[in-house]
C-alpha cells in the first residue's frame, strides 16, 4: 500500500518550492493546520497527512507491532519522504508529532533542513530521579488511560477543551472534541498510551538537523519546563515562547505561530 492512500497524503502550494511536510498531534488530523498552511503555500511545496487511525487514513493498514511505539510514526514520515522524493524537508510537527519528526531526522538527516516542534515533550511523566520534570506523574497517566479505556467520547468530551487552553473561545474545544470523537477509538486508546508512556530524552541529543521549539503558555499537555528541557538537549535548537495559550496554537494563534516559523526560517 502506498503512502498516499495509507496516510492520505496531500499536496499543495508551490511546486518547485521547499517541502515543508506537516504532522498533527494526537486525536487530530490534517485538517488542524488549513489556517497556518496558506502562509506558505506561495514559497513551499505543503505536503499533509494523516497518521494511520486519524482523518481520512487506511484504518486497515494499522498494525498493533508496528505502531506499539513512536519509531513505526517516524518509519511513515521516512516512507513519505522517499515515495514523494522529498529532499530538504521543513518537517513541522504538533505535539507528539514533534517527537515523530525528530526521530525521523535523527534516522535520516540528510533529508531534512530542520524540524519546527510545537508544543513538544520527550517524556510526559515526571522522573524523580533525574530530577525531569514531564508535568505529571505516574498515577495522573495511568488514570487517564483507564478513563479513556472506558468510556472515549466522554474522556474526549472532557479533556479536548482543557488541552486547548482557551475557555474564552469555547468553539476551538468543540472543535478538538469533534476531532478525538472522529478518531478511530481502538486506534486512539493504542496511539495514547504510545503517547503518554514514551521517553525520547535520549534521542534528543542525537539531533543533527536544526530545529524550533515554539513553547505556548498555559500548556496544561506540555509546560514550559519541558520545553525549555527539549531546547536544552537538542543540538541547534532555537526556542521561541509564544504568547498562544493552551497546546493547540495552530488553531488558537495561526499568525503568531506562523510569524515565529518564517522568523526562524
């Protein structure tokens, strides 16, 4: 099966330009980025995707080993890239996306010419004895996923507008909420706890690429420790904090996150 009908693939913008190749974070699709994309399409060639169990993806190319952590991610990013013949590729990655992309980078650099993470985090749970702060802690992730495990739509219904972080725009939570609720659920309850039980920190450092970290405010998902964590470890990395509340800046601050990724570019 090819990428494109695996990952729904979609391209757009300029041709000849620069590939910048977009991944959203957990429960969203493709369709998270129609208001950052547009600010590109005149100098960059904007390739999207779904990961497999999100969007319009091939829910039966899902495979319980591949996807049992964020490396089988990272092998569909590389699969893109190589179908497509992308070279020097701006991978820009939301969430656990950013994770995704940075793995893919680590394995095959001289594909891309830097990786944008927003809102990243190499580790969700605290580590005590690394004095790593992830901003929860065992217990909260484990309570999560057994509450996501019995009952998906209602977690979804809970948890979406608390992870957007703008209370005083109660549409953008809707819309995050109807997004996890279009999630395949199975799929979902297995890419969370890929999400929330991983630990990249070593591959931090393994970075050869430049790269952005954009750090929202309020992140309740990914706090601003953890991205100053991640700036801190990985090689060429630029940190940027951004005015944008909430984990979900690409819906609540296009323009912002738009201005601070041509700044770096």
């Amino acid at each position: 099966m090819g990428t494109t009908q695996r990952n729904a693939v979609t391209m757009s913008g300029r041709e000849s330009g620069q590939p910048m190749l977009f991944a959203h974070g957990y429960g969203c699709d493709q369709n998270m980025w129609r208001l950052v994309t547009p600010a590109f399409a005149g100098t960059h060639r904007i390739v999207s995707f779904d990961h497999v169990g999100n969007g319009r993806s091939d829910l039966t190319a899902y495979d319980d080993a591949k996807y049992a952590s964020l490396d089988g991610y990272a092998t569909d990013v590389l699969e893109i890239v190589h179908e497509h013949d992308l070279h020097d590729v701006v991978f820009v990655g939301h969430s656990v996306s950013s994770m995704i992309g940075l793995l893919a980078a680590v394995r095959e650099p001289e594909r891309f010419a830097g990786v944008v993470m927003i809102g990243p985090s190499p580790r969700y749970i605290n580590d005590e004895a690394a004095g790593y702060v992830g901003g929860f802690g065992r217990e909260d992730i484990d309570q999560m996923l057994v509450s996501l495990d019995s009952n998906f739509l209602g977690w979804s219904s809970v948890m979406a507008p608390v992870i957007m972080g703008n209370p005083e725009r109660p549409e953008l939570g809707e819309e995050l909420t109807n997004s996890f609720c279009r999630t395949d659920p199975e799929i979902a309850k297995k890419f969370a706890r890929v999400t929330f039980l991983s630990d990249n920190r070593d591959d931090l450092p393994k970075m050869r690429v430049p790269s952005l970290v954009l750090q929202c405010s309020d992140d309740v998902i990914a706090p601003s420790v953890v991205g100053e964590y991640v700036h801190k470890n990985t090689p060429q990395s630029t940190f940027a904090a951004l005015n944008a509340t909430g984990h979900c800046p690409n819906l609540s601050a296009p323009e912002e996150t738009v201005d601070a990724i041509k700044s770096w570019l």
